[in-house]
C-alpha cells in the first residue's frame, strides 16, 4: 500500500490531503480510504489519504474481515491498513477531515481546536442529491449492509476525488 501517513505521522507529497473518519475505523473508513486511493489513481491525481476511528477499540488492528472481502470483491485491497483513533493534531496535518455519519460529524465538530486548517464535512454532501446522508454502520449487518456501504463509499469517493481534480 502506499505510504497512508500512519507511519510517517504526516502527509508526504503535494497535493490535497483527506481523512476519512467512521466510528471504529475498520468498516467504512478504511473502504472509503481504499475506494479514494483507487479513484485518485484512476484520475492521476496526487493526493495524500488515511482514515481514523473516533474510537480506539481496534487501534492497531486490520479492517474487519467483511470490509476486506466486500472491497476485493471490486479489486481493491485494504487488508494492510490499520486502525487508529483521531487525534486533535489531525486538524492541522489534514485539508479535509471527512465524516462517514452524522454522529461522527458531531464528535470531530467538538474536538476541532477552534481556527483549525481541516475543512470538516460529511462525506455523502460531496455527491449530487445526497447531501446530508450518512454512510450506515454495517458493523452489526450483514454481507448486503457491507454491499450497501460499498457502494455509498464509492459514489463518495467519485464525487470527491472529481471535487479535488478541478481545485
Ligand atoms: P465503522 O464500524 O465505524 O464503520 O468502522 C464500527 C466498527 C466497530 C464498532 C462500531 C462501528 N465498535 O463498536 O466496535
């Protein structure tokens, strides 16, 4: 996997950087990191990804066995991220700081320092006639919860890559 800013402790190159932000980040974060990277690859665009949870309940581990099987069913891989809790310096390293739900939304609202850098949005406000939408949990669904977050994470990741080409 390319360099995710895990490691290094900040983004790397130029270009724009994201962070995507669900509740545990081992479901819908790190497919929507995936399903970004893929996105800005098709589109040559230089951009510096990662994701984190709000929790720290799976600090350190993989994403859940079920984001990986539903991400390489449509050829991306996402079994070398590893999850991380958000932290308050997040909000001066990273352009965009993008909420998977509203719930998520409300937390990062309260632990933005004030006069932040990171723009703070929902992820689904970023595609045509769905602004305000949140990506649902799958954590306690099934495979088509999985199949649904896939394909929520997908249109976002298009619509927002597409937002970031043409700044
Ligand atoms: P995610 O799903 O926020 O999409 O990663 C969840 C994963 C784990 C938990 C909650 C949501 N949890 O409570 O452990």
């Amino acid at each position: 996997m390319a360099s995710s800013g895990k490691e290094t402790g900040r983004p790397a190159a130029a270009g724009p950087s994201v962070l995507l932000v669900c509740l545990g980040n081992i479901c819908r974060s790190p497919m929507a990191e995936g399903a970004l990277r893929a996105e800005a690859r098709r589109l040559g665009l230089s951009i510096e990804v990662d994701s984190a949870g709000i929790g720290d309940w799976h600090a350190g581990g993989p994403p859940d066995p079920r984001a990986i099987a539903t991400a390489a069913k449509y050829g991306i891989d996402i079994g070398d991220q590893r999850a991380r809790q958000i932290r308050r310096e997040d909000f001066a390293r990273y352009d965009h700081v993008i909420a998977l739900d509203a719930s998520v939304m409300t937390a990062l609202a309260r632990l933005r320092p004030a006069g932040s850098r990171a723009g703070l949005s929902l992820f689904m406000d970023h595609v045509a006639d769905r602004a305000g939408q949140c990506v649902a949990d799958p954590y306690h669904g099934d495979d088509a919860a999985f199949e649904t977050s896939w394909s929520d994470v997908l249109a976002g990741a298009r619509a927002l890559a597409g937002r970031l080409a043409s700044e």
